[in-house]
C-alpha cells in the first residue's frame, strides 16, 4: 500500500522545530498542505514552511500560546480557512517539561502551568480542530511520552501526570468521534536526542547513562516519531485507534 497523503490538510502545533518539525514535513513529504504554528521560534517556523514549500506542498505558519484558548479558536479559524475549509490531520505536539521540582517544593504556579502547556492545550486545539475534521475522514495524534509510563525522572511528577492525562484522553475520545470516521491515536517517545527538550532539561550523563539502559543502545531521532505518526496518519492504521505507540528502543514497554 502507498503512504500517501495527497490532498490531505495537517495542523501541528509546535511545527516548527524538533519533533514537531520532522512531522511536519513528513506530512508533507506524503503530499500534504501543513499549516503548523510556533511559540517564539518564529524564524524556525519560516524555515520549516520554505521546507514544505520545496517539497510542493503549501506551508503556512502562525504564532500561537496553545494554552489561549481564544487565541487556539482565532488560530484554528485561520488555518481552516486557508486550508479550504477543512483539517483533515491534526498533530497535537505542543508542550514541554517546564521545570524540575519535586512535589513538596513546588509552588501552584508551575504545577498549573505544566499541566496547561501539555494538557490544557491539547484539549483546547481539538476542540477548535474537531468542526473542522468534517469531510468523514479524520486524524488526531497526541503527544504523551514515556514519563507517563515510569513516573519521569527527578522532578518531573507534574510533567508526568500531564502526559498520563493525554494517554487517557486519547482513549475517551477516540470513541466519540469514532462514528465520525475519525481515529485517535497517540505516541510516546522515550529520549528523543536533536530536540530542545533533551538540550534543556538533560545532561550529558543523563544522556549516556540512558542510551546504556537502552536495549537498542541508541537514543531516538525526531524522524523516528514522525514516521509514527505516519503509520497512524496514513491508511496504514486505519483500523486502529485509542492506541499509544511507545518509542524508546526496547527501554520501556507498555
């Protein structure tokens, strides 16, 4: 069967860089129009749409505070409108660690905010998506990760619980929209080297010491999520949904 995607519509949300910019342009890569946003990273969103764009497919960029809700309906709006009226893919990426504390330090201010940024926004920008997804055919991936399975490392419980949360909403709405042609799937990268995330949050140590408990004695590459979503995205998986793809090389499994 031929992964293609052409006449598709894609929304990522923190399209511009890491993970979310090999989805991106994957998607497009596959034939599709992406339309993709960014936090403060805006020269990096340009970049990845000029990418999109040399792979012929159109490529749009808009600056976006996910966990806004009105901001993410004006956004959606946008998108939909110069997509067609439409969005037929959305690629729920935008979120991060925030900070490390352990629960008996830390203040209501980071606890909310960790939970906004990866939970809150998620839900907000499918519930802009989801009128939009009205052609009988529809895919959401979510954003999870492996701390939602062990707990994270030092200080990361918050940040844990948040990705959890998305694991289980995946799964409730999976079957609302199921009728709608629609599936709901999610990934869950364990550590994923040539992000932000893991340059801000992790130490060289950290690093090493993880690729050593790592049966495949490799970290993991943005491309090996992308390519995930892909195989829920395509006709490839369109008989699954609800489901968790775990990503790590064999350090945890499900």
């Amino acid at each position: 069967m031929e992964l293609s995607l052409e006449g598709k519509t894609a929304f990522v949300t923190g399209g511009n860089i890491g993970i979310g910019r090999a989805v991106s342009l994957s998607l497009a890569r596959c034939g599709a129009d992406v339309a993709l946003t960014y936090y403060s990273h805006k020269s990096e969103g340009e970049e990845t749409v000029k990418a999109i764009e040399d792979l012929g497919q159109k490529g749009y960029a808009y600056q976006l505070d996910a966990t806004n809700g009105e901001q993410v309906n004006e956004v959606v709006q946008q998108v939909a409108d110069i997509l067609g009226g439409h969005i037929d893919i959305l690629m729920n990426n935008a979120g991060h660690l925030v900070g490390r504390s352990a629960i008996v330090d830390m203040t209501d201010e980071h606890w909310f905010t960790t939970i906004n940024v990866n939970l809150t926004s998620t839900f907000y920008c499918t519930r802009a998506v989801l009128p939009f997804m009205n052609t009988g055919w529809g895919r959401i991936v979510n954003m999870s990760s492996l701390a939602a399975r062990n707990g994270g490392g030092n200080g990361a419980t918050a940040y844990a619980a948040s990705k959890g949360a998305i694991i289980a909403f995946t799964r409730g709405l999976c079957k609302e929209v199921a009728d709608q042609g629609i599936t709901v799937n999610g990934v869950a990268p364990g550590l994923i080297l040539e992000t932000p995330f893991h340059e801000n949050f992790n130490t060289d140590a950290g690093i090493k010491a993880a690729i050593a408990s790592t049966p495949l004695k490799r970290g993991g590459t943005p491309d090996d999520v992308a390519n995930a979503v892909l195989y829920f995205v395509s006709d490839l998986g369109s008989f699954i949904t609800g489901e968790i793809i775990e990503i790590n090389g064999g350090l945890y499994f499900a």
